[in-house]
C-alpha cells in the first residue's frame, strides 16, 4: 500500500481554508494543493497528483458534485478516492 502524502483540498471559504491546512499539514505532516474553486482544483490537480481528494460540496459557479463529475474524466483521477 501507497503511504498516502498528497491530498487535493477543494474549499471555497478562506477561514476553512485556514484552518484544514493548519490540521493537514502542519499536524497531519500531508502535503496539500488548496483550491479555492471547482475550475481552479481542474487546473491544478492532475499535475500535483492527489491520493486522495477533499471536495466542499457547495460552492459558487461549479459545486462539489459538477467538479467530480468533471475530475472523474480525467483519467489521471477516475479512481482517486474523495
């Protein structure tokens, strides 16, 4: 089994932002892309490579189940756990 490092953090709220990135790196010891949109988390995730994938489900413009919807035909990321 792969040690799980990267995590895909997808949250719209800045003071969430803060404080999951506090407890996932700094406590967790993961490494972490913060995406503050659906389109932003697109653009970034297939190059950082996430094992796993934390998606807020309300978010303005694209919500969480459109950004799986479009994360899941990347091929890249069709079977990454979030």
């Amino acid at each position: 089994m792969v040690e799980l490092k990267n995590i895909l953090y997808v949250e719209d709220e800045p003071d969430i932002q803060a404080v999951a990135k506090l407890a996932l790196e700094m406590v967790g010891g993961f490494a972490l892309e913060v995406c503050s949109s659906g389109q932003e988390a697109l653009g970034k995730a297939v190059g950082f490579a996430p094992q796993l994938i934390l998606l807020d489900v309300m978010m303005p413009g694209m919500d969480g189940p459109a950004t799986l919807a479009a994360l899941r035909k990347l091929p890249e990321l069709d079977v990454v756990p979030v």
